[in-house]
C-alpha cells in the first residue's frame, strides 16, 4: 500500500491544485470523506476543534456538513484562522449560523466537550513538529479521559506525520480520516498508537499523481502474495536455493539454530552452518536436516576463512554474526568474510553488526548486503542517532540497505526509498527474534536472488506468524513462532 512523507502529499496536493481543482473544492471533499465517516457512529452532539490552518479549515467544513445534517455542533476555535482556504470555510460555517467557541474565553470548554457524543480534532495537520501550547494540550488532556468517541482530521494533533514521533499530551484517537495517502507517521511507533483505525478517502485525489510523488509503501497481503518464490511441482532441494549460516560461539549456541531454522521456515532447499563446537551440537540435536560444519576454536577467527572456499561453491545466501561474539578475533573474520565473497548475498545481524561499526567502509564496496540492526545497535553505527531522517541518511550515505527493526519495523534501500512492516505483536519481543529474522530473509534470498524483496518477505512472514499463533503473546518464543510460517503460506495462498 503506497503511502506519503508529509512533503510528498503538500506536493500532491500542490499539483492537483495547479492542473485547476479549486483548493475549496480539494477541502470540500476531504470534509466530506470525515462527515461520512462520522455519519457511521449514532450521535446528536459534536464538538470540532479547530486550528488556524487547512486542517482548521477541514475541520469547519466539517462542523458545516454537520450544521447542516441536523446535528448540534460547536467548533471550538483553537487559532485564528489564517489561511485562505480556512478563513473562507470558518466564514461559511458562521453563516449558517454555527457556533464558535474562543479558546481562553469564559466560555467552560471542559464542560462543552463533557456533553459531546464526539470530538473531532482538526487542529493541526500533518506539518506539525515541535510541542504542544499548554492550552491546547490541557483541552487534550481532558477530552483524552473522556468516554467520547474522538475522531482526528489527517493525524491526531501532536503526531508527527513524518515519523510517529509525538509531542507531550497528544490527541488520542479512536479514528483517524486522512486524505489521499496515509502518511508514514500514522504507522510509526509512537504516533501509531495515538490514531486509532485509519480510513483513507481518496475522492479528488488521482492515483496517477499520488504514485508518481510518493514512494513509502506498507507491506501488505497484495504485496507479499506477489514476491512469493513459486514452487513448482518438478523441483528438487537444489532449486530453492542454500543458505550458511556463520555465527555462534562458546557461550552463544543457539543463534545460529535459529537463523537456520528461519531459513528452513520460509522454503530454502539446503541450510549450512558454519560455527563453533558448541553450536554445532545444537544444531544437530535440534535442527538434523541442517549440515553443519565445526570451526577450529571457541569462537571465530581470520583463519577460518581458508576452510570456507569449498562451502561456498554451494552458497546462495549468508547470515553473518548470530551469537558471534565480540572476540577481537571474531570481528575481523566477520570484516574479511564480508570482504571475501563478493558474489554472494549477506545478511548482517547481531554481532557481525558490532563487527561492521568498527568499519562502515565495508557496506559501501558491496551492494549485496543487507543489516538489520535494532535501535540500539543502529545507535552504535550512527553517532548514537536512531531518528526516520538519520536512518535514510545512513542507508543513502553508505549506499546500503538495512532494516531498522522494532514495532514497525522499517526498511530501506541505498536510494533512500522505505517499506514499513505493521505485522506483529509482543510476542517477538524475545531474545532470537532477530537471529529467527536474519534467516529468514537469508531463506527466502536463497529463492529469489533480491535482498530487498526477502527482506520484505521476512519481515512480513515473521509478522504474521506471531499474530498467527495459537501460543500467547508473552509465552511465545522464536522457535515457536517459527512454527506458524506454515499458517502464513496457506493463508496467502487463499487470496
């Protein structure tokens, strides 16, 4: 689902303006597509807050289209109105004789929104950065706690549509009617908590202008179900491709196993592992549809590069730093295997992350490697900044694609263009999610022979499987969720 960056949607609007559609007319359906959601809900009672620009004003035609439905209606103005477009609409409002109530005036705004069957915020668009002016954020507050249905023009006031960050006492939605595209902000944590169900109208909007100026998508059923590696009947396990997977150490066994097991899950035909003693056993005792191959020592070295020549020659993909370690040692085998096999797929996680903040030239001389750093590891490799701009400005910089994983986990490719992953729940927020992931994407790239694709695959796969689960949330564990890629399949291939 294509989706924008405020800057991207005012350029939308900016020419859809200019081929001739009045910016009222623009506004005018935008109302509406917000009075037809509401029209849904059994009220007689509405409050609008307004502010002084075009959400203002969407939000006074609103407040009209209620005005005029039969339906009580007070607009509580929360700015003067200063643009064009909202000065024109506050005017028609008023003429009809609707209502307006100035903020800081006697008149008791608390107890106006305590009487409403609804609140629809319309006080600030998605353009807002900075915080909140006290006032406005006492009237949030308030109508937060109260058992009303609250609605939110475009993003609840106090959300970022750039990157769900949010300012304090932000509007908390039930609902939120947004015009065009959703924004990226309204599916970023923590914003994304604040919106509620999200309607999109797109009445006045044409597809052709939205999909040649926005470039963010959400991963969705439509999406997946055409990256999907077929499978066709006259096939044996060379044709799904093989994956290694390097890691382990002789305190970290099990990451390996995962990753191995993810790339199992998503269909590769052969896993290889290449680990330490201990790992090893892990492997075999859990996972004996694996190969796996022992190094020298406890834990990796430059010299375990020599044994690896002859495994690669059966190499699709790699996973590079599950349960490595952060050995002296083990960092530079991790930097000279990356180094060493510039034909192959890599999938940096964990420790080789470590590995790659000690030299972040690595990722510019190959275009075959994808990291999937979390917030904390991606602080290490970027000066401690972790922010949307930051995370687009590393991957464009390094000429790399990385995945910066969390609730919404977002990915992006070297050209700056990102994909957010909304699947999931608490259930992933275990110890080898992450090794579960890396091998996962290694899995479905050993298919495909596209990075970008699996990774979309991956994050989606895993996504589902946890909501899929018949185990609960905080019970649930990596090799558990594991178990329901299966669901996945059979769910998408029912649509």
């Amino acid at each position: 689902m294509k989706v924008a960056f405020p800057d991207q949607m005012r350029k939308i609007d900016e020419t859809i303006i200019d081929s001739g559609v009045p910016s009222l007319l623009l506004m005018e359906e935008a109302a509406r597509s917000v009075f037809e959601e509401i029209r849904r809900f059994s009220l007689s009672n509405a409050v609008v807050l307004c502010g002084g620009g075009n959400n203002g004003g969407d939000g006074y035609t609103v407040a009209r289209l209620l005005l005029c439905a039969g339906i009580r209606v007070k607009v509580v103005q929360c700015y003067v109105p200063s643009t064009v477009d909202c000065k024109a609409n506050a005017t028609l409002y008023s003429s009809l004789g609707g209502q307006t109530i100035v903020i800081g005036e006697k008149t008791d705004v608390e107890e106006l929104l305590s009487k409403a069957d609804i609140a629809i915020d319309a006080v600030f668009g998605t353009g807002f950065h900075g915080d909140l002016e006290s006032g406005v954020a006492q009237i949030f507050d308030f109508v937060n706690r109260l058992d009303v249905i609250r609605l939110a023009v475009d993003i609840p006031s106090g959300v970022s549509g750039f990157d769900g960050s949010i300012s304090k006492s932000c509007f908390r939605a039930h609902k939120t009617v947004t015009f065009g595209l959703a924004k990226t902000g309204h599916f970023l944590y923590p914003g994304r908590e604040f919106c509620g169900d999200i309607v999109v109208g797109s009445a006045g909007f044409p597809k052709n202008v939205m999909d040649s100026l926005a470039e963010p998508e959400i991963i969705d059923d439509e999406m997946v179900s055409k990256l999907i590696p077929e499978r066709v009947p006259n096939s044996y396990k060379g044709t799904f491709g093989s994956v290694l997977v390097v890691g382990g150490s002789n305190i970290y066994t099990g990451a390996p196993y995962l990753s191995a097991l993810g790339a199992f899950r998503s269909g590769c035909g052969m896993v290889y592992t290449y680990t330490p003693k201990g790992s090893a056993t892990v492997i075999r005792n859990n996972l004996p549809e694996a190969i796996a191959y022992e190094s020298r020592g406890d834990f990796l070295i430059p010299g375990d590069i020599e044994l690896l020549p002859k495994i690669m020659e059966k190499i699709d993909s790699i996973v590079v730093g599950p349960g490595a370690g952060r050995e002296k040692e083990s960092i530079e085998f991790i930097l000279k295997l990356l180094q060493s096999f510039p034909d192959k797929n890599f999938v940096v996680d964990a420790d080789g992350l470590y590995a790659l903040s000690k030299d972040l030239s690595v990722l510019a001389r190959s275009e075959r490697i994808i990291i999937t750093p979390h917030i904390g590891e991606f602080a290490r490799m970027n000066e401690g900044k972790t922010d949307l701009k930051s995370f687009i400005q590393f991957c464009v910089g390094n000429r790399t694609t990385a995945i910066l994983k969390g609730a919404s986990s977002v990915l992006c490719d070297d050209k700056g263009k990102i994909t957010i992953n909304t699947t999931g729940n608490t259930g992933l927020a275990k110890a080898g999610s992450g090794d579960l992931l890396s091998g996962t994407i290694a899995g479905f790239a050993s298919q495909t022979g596209e990075l970008t694709k699996s990774a979309i695959l991956a994050m989606y796969f895993m996504g589902r499987a946890a909501e899929l689960s018949i185990v609960s949330e905080p019970c649930n564990s990596a090799s558990q969720i594991a178990d329901f890629y299966s669901l996945v399949f059979k769910e998408l291939e029912q649509k």
